[in-house]
C-alpha cells in the first residue's frame, strides 16, 4: 500500500488520494470483467454485423414451409380473384419479387409486371402473408436471397387441371 508524505500540501495529498482511489476502482473492475476479445467473443462479434447484400443465385434457395406442391396449395387458397377482373375477363400472371431474409420473413415485395384490376394488389397482399419461409443459404450460412413468382388470376395450377 502506499503512503503519502506529510511534507506535500492537502491539495496535492488530496491529488492523489484521487488517483489511488481511481486505480483502485479500475482495477477491480477489471478483474470483474470478462475478456472482451475472446475467441468466442470475437465470432459472436462478427455475427453481429449483418450481412445486408440480397443474393439472386445460391447454393441452397429459399422454400416455402412444405415444399413447392405447399406453396401451390397456399396460393390456390389464398389468392382471391377480384370482382373487378372477373367481370373485365382479366386472366394472366403478376409476377412478383420479394426478399427471403435470413430469419425467413418477406420483405422488399415488388410488383414486376402486373393485370391491373385489383389483380395487382392482390398478388402483393398474398406474398406479404406468406408464412416464413427456410431462408436460402451459401455454405451453410443463410442470406437474404430475392426471390421472383408469379401469381396467377383465372388460370388453374397444374396440379388442379383435371380434379
């Protein structure tokens, strides 16, 4: 421990009395804390800083929960055909692009082409109710992955032809 001197002034006794204290602190609170930049640590940090390019071509794409038949099913189910094309005769695709991202929500839904006639509309409010999706990955690491589908008004699916 050290001493201070009787011969210093009160103001400079008081000094480093101050500055005692302070290493004091600062030395417990180091021994208290973890190693910032420890291996593990250093990969976590990394992780963190996500990795906000979107990918149009990967290893693994994304999937819709099921499989494509289960995608096909959904968009049966769940498009509805607007009054508004149904009467103009409005038959055709609006095709759509929107984002995988790595926790497998949509994002970024766009309109490429569309009908019009609400066919439009339509199309988006159904992507945007996807459900989360496996997102794409490139050597096992997910990636936002944009991804294109149409969705088709008054055509069936393949899979419906002929029930």
């Amino acid at each position: 421990m050290h001493t201070l001197s009787p011969a210093k002034s009160s103001s400079s006794q008081h000094c480093q009395l101050a500055i005692l204290h302070f290493a004091k602190r600062i030395t417990s609170l180091l021994l208290l804390t973890e190693p910032v930049f420890a291996q593990d640590n250093v990969k976590n940090l990394l992780l963190i800083e996500p990795d906000k390019t979107v990918y149009t071509i990967v290893e693994k794409q994304p999937e819709f929960p099921g499989g494509m038949r289960a995608m096909e099913n959904y968009l049966l189910t769940t498009v509805r055909y607007p009054a508004e094309a149904k009467k103009a005769g409005i038959i055709g695709r609006v095709f759509v692009s929107f984002i995988v991202e790595i926790d497998g929500r949509i994002t970024g839904v766009e309109r490429l082409n569309g009908l019009g006639f609400g066919c439009d509309e339509e199309a988006i409010r159904v992507i945007n109710a996807m459900p989360r999706w496996t997102p794409g990955s490139q050597s096992g690491r997910p990636l936002r992955v944009k991804y294109r589908l149409p969705v088709l008004f008054g055509i069936d699916y393949p899979e419906r032809k002929g029930h």
